[in-house]
C-alpha cells in the first residue's frame, strides 16, 4: 500500500507539534518540608513566605540551614506542625531557567511540638517558689520565638538566647547553641533564664508546668496574651 507524499508530511508535521507542546518530564526529587513557613532569601519590601526544606536523609532541626524554595508545589498541600518528606518532580524550563514542582506523595512525616511552647511566658512558680522573690527579684520570663526555634531570657545581667531543636510531645529532645550579650554588669544577678526548661513538660492551655523524672513540679510558666 502506497503512501502519498502529503500523507507522510502530514504525519511528520503532526509527530513534531506533538514533540513541541509535550512537558519535559523533568527528575523526580525527594526533601523534608519544615512546618513553619520561612522567609524567601531574595530581598523584597513586601515580605514572602517560602518553604523550608532539607535533602538529608534524616531531618535536621537546624532552621538556618533550611534551603527556601517557592512556596507554591502543584498538588501539594503545607501541614503546619507537621514536618513531611515528600516526593516531587522537579521540572526546569531550559530556556527561562524557570523551576517547577509537581507533588507525587508523602514518603513520611511527624509532627513538630515546638507550637505546644512557642510563646511570651511569665514564670509564676519554681522550685515551689512563687515569683517574684529572692532569687528572682525582677521576676523572669522567657520569650520562645514562633518558627525559628530560639529561647530568649535573661540571667538578670545578660541576655540569652537558647537554640531549641527537635520538641516532643512532653520534652524537649534537644537543643543547640547558647550565646550571650557581653554586657558588664555591676552585683551580677545569675539565675536559671530558662527555669525548667529542659524537664518534662505538660501544657493545659496557657499553662506550661515542668516535671522531674520523678513526677516533682520544678517550674510553673503562664503564656502572656
């Protein structure tokens, strides 16, 4: 059976247009999504949101170190709280050098408590010790700030800023560096800035109340509003 020369043009014609409009496929990409948004790094007047993500293997709460990506993922949704590793298909306009990603599946994920103690405290009580009182003459509270996993507080001379790291569900599993302001002080006041912070923890509403292995209260704190 004979095939016309237009025939065969036409079928060429037809096999290029659909080469042409085809999407790349692109590469599939796997990372974990940090559960807070974060700042876009490019510089703009009107701040963006952007997601936090991480190609290691295992999470890693080191929120500095989180690349910042788009927010926008087709198909994918954000979950606060939640950290998530996700599957993606990566796919890059060669001409424009514009980056997309389309959403495939959660490979895994687990929730982030940090939420349970972000927050301005007031220390009401420690070491069965209302506050204000001797060792606390100013009283003390601690600001834990939303997101980027830092304590603040003072130790009635300096002021310290405590990196928190991964949160449980009753316990802060672990935390980071600690740095200082180098102010000189005169009668140095040092107190605990952070009063049981590192205990076991139970949150009931505005209320954090720190525990000892052993069930002892060590530390009251009351969210300010």
């Amino acid at each position: 059976m004979k095939v016309s020369i237009w025939n065969l043009l036409l079928v060429l014609f037809f096999l290029s247009s659909c080469s042409e409009n085809e999407e790349p496929q692109g590469v599939e990409e796997t990372f974990w999504v940090y559960s807070y948004p974060v700042q876009c790094d490019h510089p703009s007047n009107i701040p963006s949101p952007c997601l936090g993500i991480s190609y290691a293997e295992e999470f890693d709460f080191n929120w500095p170190a989180l690349e910042r990506i788009p927010f926008e993922i087709e198909g994918f949704t954000f979950k606060p709280t939640f950290i998530q590793k996700i599957l993606v298909r990566k796919i890059e306009n060669t001409t424009t050098g514009e980056i997309k990603r389309k959403f495939i599946r959660v490979l895994a994920e687990e929730m982030d408590f940090y939420h349970l103690i972000e927050g301005s405290w007031k220390v009401q009580k420690y070491m069965g010790k209302d506050l204000p009182n001797e060792n606390f003459p100013k009283g003390q509270s601690v600001s834990i700030l939303l997101g980027i996993r830092m304590a603040v507080s003072t130790d009635g001379c300096n002021q310290l800023i405590l990196e928190i790291r991964k949160v449980g569900p009753n316990k802060i599993l672990s935390f980071g560096s600690l740095t200082s302001t180098a102010k000189g002080c005169i009668n140095e006041l040092h107190y605990p800035p952070f009063p049981g912070i590192g205990a076991i923890f139970k949150r009931e509403g505005n209320v954090l109340t720190f525990y000892s292995d052993t069930k002892e209260e060590i530390a009251v704190w009351e969210k300010l509003k």
